[in-house]
C-alpha cells in the first residue's frame, strides 16, 4: 500500500536522479507527468550538454513529443533529404529513410529543449550535487555524505556511473579502436560551391590513412563535424585538429575545416558498456550508465530517452517499483542490446563506409515505439 497523506489522498511517489543529461531529464519529465515527485542530481554548476551536434532518429524525436519537448527542437533543427556516403568524395550511396524521421541539431538545442520541458513540469534539479553511490533499498549517496530515500532511484549518470559502480552491477567495457573528435562550426554553404550541401554526409577515406568526417548541418548557421581517426594516430587524434593533414584528406571541406582550425575540444573514443542486469531492488540504470553504444548508427541518446520514458511508464501507479523495474528490463532491453551490438559491428568493421547500410534490420531501433507510452 503506498504511504497516505494527511488529506486520505495517496503519497505522491518519489524518484531521486543521479545526472541530468539526456536520460536523466527525459526520465523526470516522464515521471511527473504520471504523478511522481523527482529530484535531479546534477555534479557540475551548470546545466549544459557536451559535445556539438547530434542525430535523432523517429524514436528519439517520439519522446521529445511524449515530454512536450518537440516543437522546441523543430524551431531550429534539420531534416536533412538525405545520408549519402562517400568514399575518397566518390558518392557510394544516398540514401532517405521513408516514414522514419531524422532530424539533426545543436546538443545544446536539444539540451535546452528538454530542460524547458522539465522545468514546466517543475523538475526540482540540484546544480552541483554530486552523486557518490545507491542502494537498491531505494537510497540515493551524495559526495556530501547525505542519503535520501526514495521510492525508484534513477542512475542516469553517464559513461562512469557512480550509481552503477557502487552497486557492482556485473559489467563489461570495451574501448573501440576509432575516436571522434566533435566540433560546431559556421555552415560555409557559399564557400563549398555548388552540392547538395543540406545531406548529411559521411566521408571515408582509407589511403594513404584512415580518416572520415561526418558532415551534419543543424541549422542555417551551425554545421556539426565528426573526425574520426584511429586512437593509435598521433596526428588524426590531435586536439586541436591537425590543419594540413585534414585538408589533403578532404580539399572539398576546406573552408569548414580551416574554420575548426585551432577550435578547443576533445577526442573521445567510443566505448561500450554491457550490463548483465539494468536494475537492482528499486535502483534502475538508463542511458549510458546502462548501455553506453559506438556512435556509428546515432542512437545512444535516442534509446538512452526511449528507455527512460518507458521507464516512467513501467512504475505508472504501482505498489511494486521494484517488480515493475524488471518488467520494463525484459520489454525494452533486448532493442537496445540489438542496436548496441550493431553499432559495435559497424565501428569494429568501419562497415558504414561500405554504404546503404540503413536497411530495416538496422533501423530497428529507430522505428521502436517503447511499450505502453503511445
Ligand atoms: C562521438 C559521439 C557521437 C554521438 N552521436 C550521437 C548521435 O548522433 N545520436 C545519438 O542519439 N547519440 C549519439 N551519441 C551518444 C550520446 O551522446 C549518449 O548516448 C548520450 O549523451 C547519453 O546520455 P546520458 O544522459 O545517458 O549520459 P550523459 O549525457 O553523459 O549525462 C550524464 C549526466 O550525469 C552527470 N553526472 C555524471 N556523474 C555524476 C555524479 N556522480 N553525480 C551527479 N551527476 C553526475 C553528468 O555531468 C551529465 O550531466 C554519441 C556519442 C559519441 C561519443
């Protein structure tokens, strides 16, 4: 029976969220909006996204309608005609996607985006309130020493989740060969001459090395670019990037890349992580604490925000958080582990250079509509 308030009325149930990033946000949006109180924990002193441009998929720009989020992202945001691949600049495919939506954008347009919705909703988000541990018996550690008790503890602290490490949730992390270094940069549309310069398109090149840029334009102003290049090349990992290098490899980007010449950033290389189990008692991991993916087919954010609105959906008035927890495990998992194991595939193999290689199997994830939130 839950808790009942001095009134006879039935206690508001409480979430307390470690990270207030993509997975964290959408989670507390999808829990008020079915009757719970939530607190977010945020480490840092502001509340701001890291990195420069993203992709999201149907699935993804679903939660953004579910939370109230959607009509902010498409006020400045991209549906690009099409992802065309090239290798060495010879065009391999162009592909378009039907019925399944894609959008590109700023992370801060879409940061921004979901935080205005939580805070319509009346998200209760501590800025600088680090995360130390959980407890599946439903408690939340601070680095201040603090616990809070809650009815459903959300660890959606990222990559090097705290909450997950404190339990010993059973894992495996693997570090992929290639890295990425992101930057925003001017679009420079005149300056590249005439094509079809509002694609997305991904470059490949293998010789004499491997190098790839994925071209993303966001808005009319901002274009994202992607430089891949192998952790193990000194020169093609450097931060800043490595002007002369980058501009033999791809002449035809020339403007853009003189522009991210001397730009601060970071190269980051992909990770993977697996968990056996998400949940533990009343403690459920979302996002990358549960299932960080290589970027290859743009669906880490998407599914981090599918699995934490479902997440919502899953304890939507029940006496039993914990039964519910797993139950919403066993649903949504095996998607998200499909999408996780294919987007390693794809960065192992760098198979994406290969073209057309969105075919429905692979665009699974980006058609799932996550049970019971629809
Ligand atoms: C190169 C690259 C490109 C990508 N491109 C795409 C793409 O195009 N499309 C897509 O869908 N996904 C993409 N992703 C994946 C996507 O960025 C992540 O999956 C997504 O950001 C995960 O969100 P999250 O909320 O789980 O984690 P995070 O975004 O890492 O958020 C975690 C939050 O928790 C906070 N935090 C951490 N520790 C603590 C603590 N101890 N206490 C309190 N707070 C804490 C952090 O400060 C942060 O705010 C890409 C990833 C990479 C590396």
């Amino acid at each position: 029976m839950r808790e009942q308030t001095h009134t006879g009325r039935p206690k508001a149930p409480h979430a307390e969220i470690a990270g207030a990033g993509f997975a964290g946000l959408t989670a507390a949006v999808a829990l008020l909006q079915r009757g719970w109180t939530v607190r977010v924990h945020e480490k840092s002193q502001e509340l701001r996204e890291f990195g420069a441009g993203i992709l999201i998929w149907e699935n993804g720009l679903r939660v953004l309608e579910a939370i109230g989020a959607h009509d902010d992202v498409l006020a400045s945001s991209s549906a690009p005609p099409f992802y065309e691949t090239r290798i060495h600049n010879s065009t391999v495919s162009k592909e378009s996607f039907g019925d399944v939506r894609l959008r590109a954008m700023t992370r801060q347009h879409l940061y921004r985006s979901i935080l205005n919705a939580a805070v319509r909703e009346g998200a209760d988000i501590a800025v600088g309130s680090e995360v130390a541990g959980a407890d599946p018996d439903g408690s939340l550690v601070l680095a201040s020493g603090q616990t809070l008790k809650a009815d459903l503890v959300v660890g959606a602290d990222g990559v090097a989740s705290k909450v997950r490490d404190s339990i010993g949730f059973t894992q495996t992390r693997r570090k992929s060969r290639d890295g990425i270094t992101r930057l925003l940069v001017p679009r420079h549309k005149e300056e590249l001459g005439p094509g079809e310069w509002d694609n997305v398109i991904d470059f490949w090149n293998f010789e004499p090395r491997v190098l790839r840029i994925l071209y993303v334009p966001c808005n009319d102003e901002n274009l994202y670019i992607a430089l891949m290049a192998p952790w193990e090349d000194p020169e093609g990992s450097r931060v800043p990037i490595d002007l002369p290098l980058w501009r033999e490899a791809f002449p035809q980007l020339a403007p853009v890349l003189e522009s991210a010449a001397g730009m601060p950033g970071r190269y980051d290389r992909y990770e993977t992580t697996v968990l056996e189990t998400w949940t533990s008692g009343k403690v459920a991991l979302v996002g990358d604490a549960a299932h960080a993916m290589c970027p290859a087919l743009g669906q880490g954010a998407g599914c981090a925000m599918v699995n934490a609105l479902a997440l919502a959906a899953a304890v939507e008035g029940t006496n039993d958080v914990e039964n519910a927890l797993q139950e919403w495990e066993k649903k949504e998992r095996p998607i998200t582990d499909r999408c996780q194991e294919k987007s390693a595939f794809y960065a192992e193999t760098r198979g994406m250079s290969k073209g057309n290689q969105f075919t429905p199997t692979v665009l699974e994830a980006a058609r799932h509509r996550p049970t019971g939130t629809f």
